[in-house]
C-alpha cells in the first residue's frame, strides 16, 4: 500500500511536549494522538474502544505511523491523556482552527459554555468539567474552548478564550453571563463586534432598556428612530414568530447609558418571540446592546445563529458524541477528551463530499479507511 502524505492536523500538534519520562516512550506522542483522533472521529468514547480500534485497523495505520512497538494498550492511552498539558493541546487545536477556518467579514461567533456531566470524580472531590467554547455559525467549526476554574465561571474563562483567538471583522454573541464591560471592551479591541444578552444580572442595564422599548412600544413608536424585522417559521406543529426591534437613536442610548460605560454601544436589541402551538400561544421579550448598528435583520440573523450552537455544537457532542456519557475522569483526562471530540467533530464537518450528517460520517469513516484519511486530512 502507497504511503499517504503525513495528516495535516497533525503538524499543528508536533510541538506538544511528551508528558512522559524518557524511558517509558515506547510508542510515539503523534501516533498516540492519530489514533485517538481517528478512534474518536469513528464512534470510540474510551481509552479502551481507542485501542481495540487501533488493533482493529493496525495495518492501516503502519502504512503512515511509524508505530514502533505496535498499538498502545489502553492504560497508555489513559496515562499519556491524563498527564498532556491540556492548555498546548487547546493552543494547538486554537492553531490548526485558525489554519482551516476561513472568518469572512460579519462571520457570527457564539461564545456558549456546555458542562461534560458524567466527568465529576466523586472520589478525588472534582466537579464535572465545564468549557466554554467560541463556534463559527456559518461554517459550524468550533474555533477554540477553555475550561472555566473548578470555584470560577463563564466570566473568567471568555477573557482567555478570546485571547486565543482573532475575531477581527466579527461579531461576538454571547449570553448574560457575558454581558460583562470588560468583556465588550476586550471584543472592540479585537476589532470585532459584540451582541451581548440583556438579563437581571444587569439590572440596571436591564430595567432601562425594558423601559425603553415599552415606552417607544406604549408610543408605537413614534418619533422614536428604530428600525423592525420579523421572521416566520412553520414546522412540527407550531408557528414561531419573531420580532425584532432596534434602536440607535444616540438620545436613547444616552438615557440607557448615560455615564458611557459600555464600549462603544451602538444599538439597543428587542427581539420578542411568538410561538403558536396546540397548547395555546407564548410571547418571550430578549433583551440585547450591541457595537454594531446594524439593520433588525441583521441583528436578528445574529441573535438566531446564536442559538444555534446548542444544535449544532452542543447537541451532536450530547447525542451523537455521547459526550455526557464519558466515564474518563481522571486528572486533565475529561479535558483532553474533549479536545479530541472538537477535533474530530471539526474534521467531520470541513469533509464535504459526504452529503450526510455527521452520524452517517462517523459510521462511513469507520467502515472505508480510504473516506477516514480523506476526513484526517481535512
């Protein structure tokens, strides 16, 4: 069998350093991490399945690894993910995103966070791992994640993120958690945009801009500047309908802000949701502030991609990925792992020759090596 050219994804990851003493490397770092990938990309979800795939396929993989002294058992595995420094592999993962992911002008980004439940060690006193995670709506690729503090939150794990990465002609979406000065001031020097949910842990921001469109509502808006979008959705027996207003009126933002304290705030967000189903009518009012003055469309369209990370992102690691299932708890296992699934899950994804989802991928790649070095070479 020819030799195929070296796996891309890998190169990125050739500066990690080797956790392990010098006497017990029996088998190659880059090798450990190819077939965890690829074990990872066909449906493995432990060390274990990890290296019954590896004997599985151990022909394929000495026709590109060099595999020295075969596969390694699963306590190696175990081991070797355990002990990997867990911040390079991220700013490794962070470096090789950078190199596919291709962020035009008005890309949106939603930075969410997603906790790993079954990833608690009861026994060493350790909560479940929570990371906090920045998506490329439109090219559904996970550019980067940092694990918040055990004794911390979102707050101080998006500073880090977006440390990692360059969003420059973005916009950012982020939830109330985000909703923080430091974070919108740290987005608008990154020469991107942000859209930051309004709730009651702002709760003067968030009282005054409740009264400031129920009033510009109660005067159905006039001689209030705004500008309105809707959008209809039919489907499953319900009909969503969205409204948006926004407002960029200075006059109004001044009495929103009236001491300046948030980085260049351009726009004040109402979006409110009508959702018709056989159980009768709901009516949801979203509060956002935003640096960009853009049209109620637009803002709509990012507020809507925003809530798309939990489809796309956090529900194929739940249902497809199994991700809430992983038992792998020990030391910087259950972050290591995760890294993996984005790696994998970001592999899937930039294969698009496979008219499927990312279920069908998983399952061709596991069944035709040829589709499965397609996938690792991006």
């Amino acid at each position: 069998m020819a030799q195929p050219p070296k796996p891309t994804v890998l190169d990125h990851f050739a500066q990690l350093d080797d956790p392990r003493v010098e006497r017990t490397r029996r088998h190659k770092l880059v090798d450990i991490l190819a077939i965890a990938i690829c074990a990872t990309i066909c449906g493995a979800d432990s060390w274990v399945h990890i290296e019954l795939f590896g004997r599985s396929k151990l022909t394929w993989f000495q026709s590109f690894l060099e595999l020295p002294h075969g596969i390694p058992s699963h306590d190696t595995f175990g081991d070797v993910f355990a002990r990997l420094d867990p911040v390079q592999l991220q700013n490794c993962f962070v470096s090789w995103t950078q190199a596919i992911a291709e962020l035009l002008p008005g890309e949106v980004v939603a930075i969410d966070g997603k906790t790993a439940r079954r990833s608690y060690d009861r026994a060493g006193k350790k909560g479940a791992i929570h990371m906090v995670s920045a998506w490329a709506t439109q090219q559904s690729l996970t550019l980067g994640q940092v694990k918040t503090d055990e004794k911390s939150n979102e707050i101080t794990a998006i500073p880090q993120l977006l440390e990692l990465l360059d969003l420059n002609g973005c916009i950012v979406t982020i939830d109330a958690m985000g909703c923080q000065r430091e974070i919108a001031q740290q987005i608008t020097e990154g020469g991107a945009d942000y859209v930051l949910a309004v709730k009651e842990n702002q709760g003067r921001l968030h009282e005054g801009i409740q009264d400031l469109f129920e009033g510009a509502a109660a005067l159905g808006f006039d001689g209030v500047p705004h500008d309105h979008a809707e959008t209809v959705d039919k489907g499953h027996g319900r009909v969503e309908r969205r409204e948006c207003w926004v407002i960029t009126d200075p006059d109004c933002l001044d009495y929103l802000d009236p001491q300046g304290q948030w980085p260049q705030l351009k726009a004040a967000v109402r979006v409110v949701g009508h959702r018709t189903t056989e159980a009768g009518d709901t009516r949801q009012p979203r509060y956002y502030i935003s640096s960009l003055a853009g049209s109620a469309e637009q803002l709509l369209a990012a507020i809507r991609s925003h809530w798309g990370i939990e489809n796309s992102l956090h529900w194929t690691l739940d249902v497809t990925f199994r991700e809430d299932h992983c038992r792998i708890r020990k030391d910087h296992g259950p972050q290591n792992i995760n890294t993996l699934r984005q790696i994998g899950h970001n592999l899937l994804k930039n294969e698009t020759t496979l008219k499927v989802g990312i279920q069908g991928k998983r399952l061709n790649a596991g069944w035709d090596e040829d589709y499965l070095l397609k996938v690792l070479l991006g």
